[in-house]
C-alpha cells in the first residue's frame, strides 16, 4: 500500500480557510482529480504531492505563495509538466498548477503577444497565425512557454531571430513573499533584476 505524503504541518482550519479564499480547486491525496493532477510528461516520475492547487489566476497564484510563505510549505510551480526531470512535482510539499492559465492576447501592430503560463507553443501559434504572424519558439507544439523560455528556447527560426528568450519582452512575475510585479526588458530599471534573473536561470 502506498503512503500519502503529509503536507508539511499547518492546522486544519488554515487549509480550509485557505480553499475556501481559491477560485481554484485546491486538491488533496486521496481526493477526486488529485491523481490526474499529479501526471505529467514523463510517466517515470511518481511523486506525491502533499497538495496541488490549480490556479485559475493570478490572485491564486499569489494567495497560494503567501500561504506557502506563512506555513513554511515547499513549493513546485508547473506550467505544462513537459520537463522531463519532473521539477514541477515536489513530494510532500505543493504544486502551484498554471496549467488551466491560458490566457493569449495578439497586439498585432506591436507584432508582440502576452500568453498566460498555462499556454502551449501549438495554442500560442494557432492564435499567431491568425495574424500573419509567428513566434520564434519550441519544435514540440507539447511544451509550454514558460519553462520553454526560461530555458533559452531553441526553435525552427533560431538562426534568424534567437532564441525564445532572446525575445522576452516582459515577464509578470509573483515573487516570495506574493507580491506581483512585472520585469521588462527596456530601460525601466525598477524590476530589472527580476528581468535578468529570467536571463540567468536559462
């Protein structure tokens, strides 16, 4: 018989508190969906949440950190779960799901677009090309963006226009302690460390 992993210690009426302020479903061991949950990619990794939250917006996201944060929780972030090591499932500890976030918007006239970390490299071109347009991402339609870019993010037109994070305009980012602010690549140096520590960890 497999063991549940205890989610590390905090008391009941947190937890229920903590569902009940979601948007989300809040899903836990033994729960309906929870083992779906809890697949990705690479079926060789089995690991076993203590909970997995999956997010339907920014404000999850940010209440999920803080009550990370005050509960001393470990956390795993997954996008679409297309890492091949697993990184996005943590044992014991809690997922932060951005799958469900799949928000696109096209500015065609700036030939940019913003995407929710939940998007698909396929979902993210089926929208550009609507446009005439096309993004400088991944050779698998399977992976996210976001893991993707943070990457470096080598696609088909790489020798022309770089790599995916060569092309990083912006990224919203909710840090540690929940706050979200919005790193940018150009001269506004309030977050730019955020910016480069996008650039780093690729």
């Amino acid at each position: 018989m497999i063991s549940e992993p205890a989610l590390q210690p905090f008391s009941p009426s947190a937890l229920q508190h903590f569902r009940t302020s979601l948007r989300s479903q809040l899903l836990l061991p033994g729960e309906p969906g929870y083992e779906d949950a809890r697949k990705i990619h690479n079926a060789m990794i089995d690991r076993r949440p203590g909970a997995i939250v999956r997010c339907a917006g920014v404000a999850d996201v940010i209440a999920s950190i803080r009550f990370a944060r005050d509960n001393e929780v470990t956390v795993s972030v997954r996008g679409t779960g297309h890492n091949v090591a697993g990184i996005s499932l943590c044992d014991g500890g809690m997922v932060i799901d951005l799958s469900a976030m799949k928000g696109i918007h096209v500015d065609p006239a700036a030939r940019a677009a913003r995407a929710e970390p939940g998007v698909t490299w396929a979902e993210l071109n089926y929208e550009l090309q609507a446009f005439d347009l096309a993004a400088t991402g991944g050779f698998v339609g399977t992976t996210g963006i976001g893991g993707l870019t943070l990457g470096g993010g080598l696609g088909g037109m790489v020798r022309k226009h770089g790599c995916a994070l060569d092309n990083l305009l912006s990224a919203d980012v909710v840090t540690a302690d929940g706050q979200l602010l919005r790193a940018r690549s150009d001269h506004d140096q309030s977050h730019h460390h955020l910016y480069a520590d996008c650039l780093i960890s690729s």
